[in-house]
C-alpha cells in the first residue's frame, strides 16, 4: 500500500521517529483524558447528568482550541519548541493529576471546570508546536507526505487512547480519577520522549522571531479579519458559503451527541441500579462512538471518488440532504439499532462534508491567506459544536427523548443543503 511505504520512507528519518512519538503520546493522552471527563461528567453513578452539565464539559473540551488557537502561533514563534513540548506535557500531567485529586475530593463542579480548562488550553500548545516543528525533521520533497500521515496517526492514537480509558473504566476500574491519572502518565511519557530531541532542534532561529510580542499578537488579530475579507471577495464566495454550511453540519452533530449521551445515560439503561445502569450506558457510548468512527473512516474512503464525479460542492450537497432524510427517520423512533445507524450514517456525511470542504478552502483561497483561513475554520467548526450542546440543553427532556430537537436538526441538514445548492454550487456559463 502507497501509504505504508510512505510512511516507511519518513521513518527513515530518526527526528521525525522522535517527534512523532511524542505525537502519540500526546494525544494518546488527550484521548484518554478527554473520555474520562466525559464519563466523570456523564456516567458518574453518584451524579445526575444533566444536558447543561454536558454541554459545560463541551466548552471546556473545545472552547480553548477556539479562543487560544489563532494566537498560539504568536507564541510558539518566540518559545523554542522542543521546550513546549517538554513542559507543556509536564505541566499537562501535573494539572491531570490535580484534576485527578479534584475527582476524589468531590469538590464544586466549576473548580473541577476550571481545572479540566487548564489541560485543554495547554494541549492547543502542544498540538500546534507538534505541526510547527515537523518542517525542522523531514526535507522538503516529503513534507506533504508528512503533513498527511502525522497528524493521521495523531488522531488514531487518540481514538485508541479513548477507547484504553473505555476499557480501564468498565473492566479494570470504576474509578474516573483513576483514569485521569493514566492520562496523567502518558503526559508524563510524552515528555520524557521530547528529551530524545536536541533542545533547538525544532526551532525556531533566534534571527526570525518578530522583536515585539505585542506587535506579533496585533498582527494576527488583524490577520484573521484580513482573512474575512478575502473570503467575502466576489470570487471566494462560494468557499465562504461552503465554511456557512459545513458549521451548521458540525452544529447538527454536536446537538444529536448530546442528546445520544443522554440517551444513553438514562432512556436505554435500567433504572434499578444506578451503578449497572451507569456501566451500561457507558458501553452503548462506546458502541456509538466506534459506530460513528467507522462512518468518518468510511468517508475517507467513499469521499475522494464521489466528490471527484460530483465535485466537491455537490457532494457536501448530496451529504447535508441525506441527513437531512434520514435522521428523523432512524432518529425518532428513539431505540438503540436505528440509531446506532444514524451514528454512521452521521459519521459519514459530516466527515465527507468536512474533507470536501478542506479540498474547496485549499484549492481556491490564495495561499498566502490559507492559514489564516484554517484557523477561522477551526474557530467557526469547534464554535458551532459547543453552541449546538447549549441549544441542546435547552431542548432535551431529562431523558434525552426530543421530537422536536430531531426535527430541529433535519431542519437545519436542510438549510445546510439548500444554502449550499442555492450560493456554493460552481455557476455554469
């Protein structure tokens, strides 16, 4: 297979083997961190789950990668790298442990808020140093091969890591801090492997590094308004309505989580023990999150062909309406198989939406505003998550059972199509 070989060639590269584990490390970490909030928050036997408190622990998984991403760069331009890496995984796991000791003690849910917020910001760090420094350990001619399958690998370590703290919760420990402190571990190992690397491997020389932080910070804000500009341009605005429709895909599938998380909390567990009912959920959870995987893995198979016949504007089209079709059908209901169903279904169309939407921002924006692009992407995708749990929990009953929150959504798939049917369709002359 050409991508086993290409990631043959890159291992050849002993830096790129180094910086690459503390990629794994790293998120394999942050995966396990991230679902052992959630059951902390969610399935706790001795907590009653609400849709506000997951959408809390939503904000406090994504917010920082909105608010600090844009200006970490800043930063990172002025700090060397292999040292962010270094105390941002040290500084991540004495913070996993404080989240830990927080869990035991039971303290007021903002403290241990505010704790889990910490983590995350410093992740933001991490993860953009990790794609900042991959220039300084591999050469020119496989730096797209790099930038491929990195952050790829990246992302099945931390799906592997949530599904360790998956199995350490339900057969090895009932314990949420117990997990923590895994997470806390793995941090812990991550940091370790960074000392593999020379301290100014990665960068960044002394001699570019824009004299004033304030300047620096000021010049990124007005960047990113730069980048608003150049896509309301009269020529971009079809990539702009594609950025439009693909957040109110992400908001859809940030509303229908919640509401699967409490679903499986409450409507499908049994009442009588709340510590069975608990463990329950937790494996329903787990069953839909790896059925929901299995969607994106199938988009990343499926998308590349049909958005080469179709085009990619008409496949985030063909995406948006068949969810917009087949979610009240397989969501109403309410039972576990046709809604295990529309997990992939989901999976599917909101990851083929999102590649085809990567392909029109990378092939139409000039590429000295592509960055700046991105990160409002990123911003606008992970905005549009959170407020879709607010929405939620503002909608759903205590056991998750909405009628009017599925209708909602389809409703919005819907929009999603027609707004990209009617604006970012390629015109015909």
């Amino acid at each position: 297979m050409a991508v086993v070989r290409d990631l043959r060639v890159l291992l050849r590269f002993r830096d790129f083997r180094h910086l690459l584990a503390v990629r794994l490390l790293s998120q394999g970490a942050d995966g396990v961190f991230q679902v052992a909030l959630a059951t902390y928050v969610v399935f706790s036997p001795e907590r009653q789950t609400s849709a506000a408190a997951i959408a809390s622990a939503m904000a406090v998984l994504l917010l920082p990668y909105s608010l600090v991403g844009p200006f970490a760069g800043v930063l990172l331009d002025r700090w060397q790298r292999r040292q962010v890496l270094l105390y941002g995984s040290l500084l991540r796991a004495l913070l996993a442990c404080v989240t830990a000791a927080l869990i035991v003690s039971h303290v007021a849910d903002w403290l241990f808020y505010v704790s889990a917020l910490c983590v995350t910001a410093v992740n933001r760090f991490v993860l953009a140093g990790l794609s900042a420094a991959l220039p300084r350990v591999v050469d020119d001619d496989r730096l797209v091969i790099a930038n491929s399958l990195s952050p790829t690998a990246g992302t099945l370590a931390a799906t592997a890591g949530g599904g360790l703290a998956f199995v350490v919760r339900l057969v090895g420990s009932d314990s949420d801090a117990a997990v923590v402190l895994l997470g806390s571990v793995l941090y812990l190992c991550a940091a370790l492997a960074s000392l593999r690397m020379a301290r100014e491997l990665l960068g960044p020389d002394p001699e570019l590094v824009q004299p004033r932080l304030g300047a620096a910070i000021a010049g990124t804000a007005r960047g990113l308004v730069a980048g608003v500009r150049h896509l309301a341009e009269t020529g971009r605005r079809a990539t702009a309505w594609a950025l439009a429709s693909m957040t109110l895909m992400r908001f859809c599938y940030g509303a229908l989580t919640v509401m699967v998380l409490m679903l499986c909390r409450y409507a499908w567990t049994p009442a009588t023990s709340a510590e069975s009912g608990s463990d329950e959920g937790l494996a329903l959870l787990g069953l839909a999150v790896a059925v929901s995987g299995a969607g994106f893995f199938a988009a990343a198979v499926m998308t590349p062909w049909a958005a080469g016949r179709l085009g990619p504007a008409l496949w985030i089209v063909t995406c948006a309406t068949a969810a917009a079709v087949l979610e009240p059908a397989l969501g109403l209901p309410f039972t576990k198989v046709p809604l295990l169903i529309a997990a992939f279904v989901l999976g599917l169309v909101t990851q083929g939406a999102k590649i085809a939407t990567d392909t029109i921002v990378q092939t139409s924006i000039d590429d000295g505003y592509r960055g700046r692009v991105f990160s409002l992407y990123d911003v606008f995708f992970n905005v549009a998550f959170v407020g879709a749990a607010g929405v939620a929990a503002l909608m759903l009953p205590p056991d998750g059972r909405s009628v009017a929150l599925v209708v909602t959504v389809a409703v919005v798939y819907g929009a999603a199509a027609a707004t990209m049917a009617r604006f970012g369709l390629p015109r015909q002359h």
